[in-house]
C-alpha cells in the first residue's frame, strides 16, 4: 500500500481561518471528496496557512485542508 496526500486550497477573508463552521464545512467537503473516490483516510485532516509564490490579496488567506490516504498498489505483471 501507499500512502498518498491530498489537499484542497480555498483562498477566504482573514477572519474565516478561526471561524469554526467554515473549518468543518471545508474539512467535509474534503474527506466526503475522497470517500467518494475511494480512498480511506489515514492522518487527520489539517487546516493550515498556504504559503506560494504569489502572496494573496491584502485581508486574504489561502487555507489549504490536507490529509493522508491509503491507496491499493496494483500489480499489472509483464504484458
């Protein structure tokens, strides 16, 4: 098995990064994302600052939700 992670990114206004019904709407949407797929989770899902190249506008954060998921290996053996 392997293990995999995924993560969505939202930019949002400032003060949504301690708003504690976004953090669960956005931790949700990821894990129902990766339930649908498949995937079994493995780690907690994290909410934290994304730091990129870009900075976002004044008043903006970029939150990125990651999280950790097992994936099947698959052996297809020699064609």
């Amino acid at each position: 098995m392997t293990r995999s992670t995924y993560w969505i990114e939202s930019l949002v206004p400032a003060w949504l990064y301690h708003d504690g019904g976004y953090r669960a709407a956005l931790t949700r949407h990821l894990r129902d994302r990766l339930e649908l797929q498949g995937y079994e989770i493995v780690t907690p899902i994290r909410i934290r600052t994304a730091e990129g190249d870009v900075p976002p506008p004044v008043g903006m954060l970029m939150l990125r939700a990651e999280t950790q998921v097992e994936e099947f290996d698959v052996d297809m053996g020699e064609a």
